[in-house]
C-alpha cells in the first residue's frame, strides 16, 4: 500500500468512532473504595491499581480514586458509604467483608457496585444468584464453600487424634453459617468431634478461648470474618499464651504470628475485581456479570509459632505450603 494511500486508512479509521456518533472521553473516571478494615488501601487498593494500570489505565488522567476508611469501626461504614456516592462514582468498590458490600447496596441501586470479598453474597441478599447477580451490584467472592473445611483438615494433619477441635466464627456474618456446614460435614464423615464458639466483638475473646480450653480442644479453627481480622493480634497473643495451635483465614493472621493461615490469594481477588471495573467502565452491566468464586488459594505456615508451640510441621504439609515464615 502507497503511504498516502496508508496514511488516509489510518485517519478514516481514527474517525470511526466518531462518525458512528461516539463522543471522547473529556474526564477521569471516578471510583469509589469503601473499606471497612484499616491499611486496605496498601494491602487491597494497590494491587487493585496495579492491574488497572496493565489495563491501560492512568491514576489521575484515566481514574480518580476516592478512599474512606472506617478503620474498623462497622458502624461508620454506612455513613461513608453515603459520603461515597455523594460524588457520584463510576463504579463503587465495597473492600473486605460483607458489612461495606451491604452498606453500598443501601447506599445506591443505580451506581455499579464491585464487591471484593464477601463470603456468601446470595444469603447476605446481595445477589440474586452467583450466575446472574441481576441488579447493580456483582463482583468476587472471598470464600469458595469448602475453604472452612480444607482448614479443618489442615489442623487435623498436626494434633493428635482423639481430640475435639473447636471452632470460632461471628454469627453476624453471613459466611459463618455456610462454613458451619461445610465443617461440620467434614468432621461428621470422619466422626471428629467439634466444639463451636461465637464472638461478635473483640472483648468476647478471651472468654471464648477460656471455653476452648475447658473443651480440651486439641485445636482451634478460626473462621474468616472481618470482626476477628481486625483483633488478629489480640487472638494471635490470647492463643500463643494458651498454647492452642489454630489455623486462620487471611495470611495477615500468619504475619501477626498466627501458627498457619489457609485462605483465598487477596492480592489475585483485588486483581479480578479490578477486571470487573474494568468490563463495568467498558458498557458491562453488573446484572449480567456472574459473581467470581477464587481458584486460588495459599497455605502459609509461621515456623515461629510452630516452634514456640512446640510442634514438628509435617513434611508434606511443609511441602504443601506456598510461603514460610521464620
């Protein structure tokens, strides 16, 4: 092809999309991140930018990105939430747990909503089903149904037989319940007995483990759920002095010197609920955007803790694990 000849494909296809009636772009878009737990923008927000920025897209010429965070504090996530869609985002972020996806909800019907980690959206009320969402909120769920069971059997692998293992998990999480299920299948087909505890707020905590001891529980699994990510450090402490060995949900409970943490990749979530924001900015409507379960999981055992707890990690648990920390 002759170069002028080139040259007029190329300018005629530049202005296609404008002759078909399309109109540039003349602003950033704007999103909005509703976090519920402190430090969520380093830890969940910056891989989330990260794979926005493989996509193509430039903080502050292509996205504004408005932060809240209720450092904790479930019952300012409500206001902030309103704050959020005050500016009139784009699309909404609702960061971990269930308790931001729902108070997005509240918040709007109309603006997009990307959930990043909610362990059962359809009994949260959030979806209509995983398969079709069907309003204006999808997104990726942080729990697949038999994570609370492979925890199960994570600690089964380092306490002696014979031994209740106990359970705790916060009734106010609708997450809980399906992964009372799931353990409790578990533990029926090999006729392992359970001892179950609650806790809703940081100051049950030591009672709750006082009662695993009075169980004689050989071990303690620790369901995910934000309440208890957010005193990870207390339970971490109030363990170690029991010297319970437990397994946990997120590896931040292992980085806090928790014994071992088996739990959805969070930085693989944050990047497909970027791609979700990503297909919603692009024409997607969240109705017809099937909800993500994850596929990719990580074992990360605390040599330290084991240590301490004076126990001998399997070697192919040890074989197993994706990270060690010594």
């Amino acid at each position: 092809m002759k170069r002028r000849k080139f040259i007029a494909v190329l300018c005629a296809a530049a202005a296609w999309p404008l002759a078909a009636g399309a109109k540039p772009r003349t602003k950033p878009f704007r999103l909005g991140y509703l976090a519920l737990l402190p430090g969520e923008d380093a830890s969940r927000v910056t891989p989330m930018m990260q794979r926005l920025q493989e996509l193509g897209y430039s903080e502050g010429a292509d996205i504004i990105l408005d932060y809240r965070s209720a450092e904790g504090r479930p019952e300012r996530v409500a206001a902030l939430a309103v704050e959020l869609v005050g500016a009139n985002p784009d699309v909404l972020i609702a960061g971990f747990g269930t308790v931001t996806a729902k108070a997005a909800g509240a918040a709007t019907s109309s603006i997009p909503i990307v959930f990043t980690a909610v362990g059962d959206p359809v009994g949260a009320g959030l979806v209509a089903s995983l398969s079709h969402p069907g309003a204006n909120v999808t997104g990726v769920s942080g729990q697949a149904a038999e994570t609370a069971a492979k925890q199960l059997e994570l600690l089964e692998e380092l306490i002696p037989g014979g031994k209740p293992i106990a359970v705790l998990g916060n009734p106010d999480t609708p997450y809980t319940a399906l992964a009372l299920q799931q353990v409790n299948a578990a533990a029926g087909a090999k006729g392992q007995a359970l001892a179950v505890f609650e806790a809703t707020t940081p100051d049950q905590l030591p009672a709750v483990i006082e009662g695993t001891i009075r169980s004689r529980a050989g071990g303690l699994v620790v369901l995910a759920d934000p309440v208890l990510i957010g005193a990870r450090q207390q339970l971490v402490e109030l363990l170690a002095n029991a010297r319970l060995p437990a397994v946990y949900g997120p590896r931040a409970f292992a980085e806090a010197g928790g014994l071992m943490s088996y739990f959805a990749d969070d930085r693989q979530l944050m990047r497909n609920a970027a791609d979700y924001v990503d297909r919603i900015l692009k024409g997607a409507t969240p109705a017809n955007l099937p909800v993500e379960q994850p596929t990719t999981f990580e074992l990360v055992i605390n040599l330290k803790a084991a240590k301490a707890l004076g126990l001998e990690i399997p070697p192919s648990l040890l074989a197993r694990a994706n990270d060690l920390i010594e």
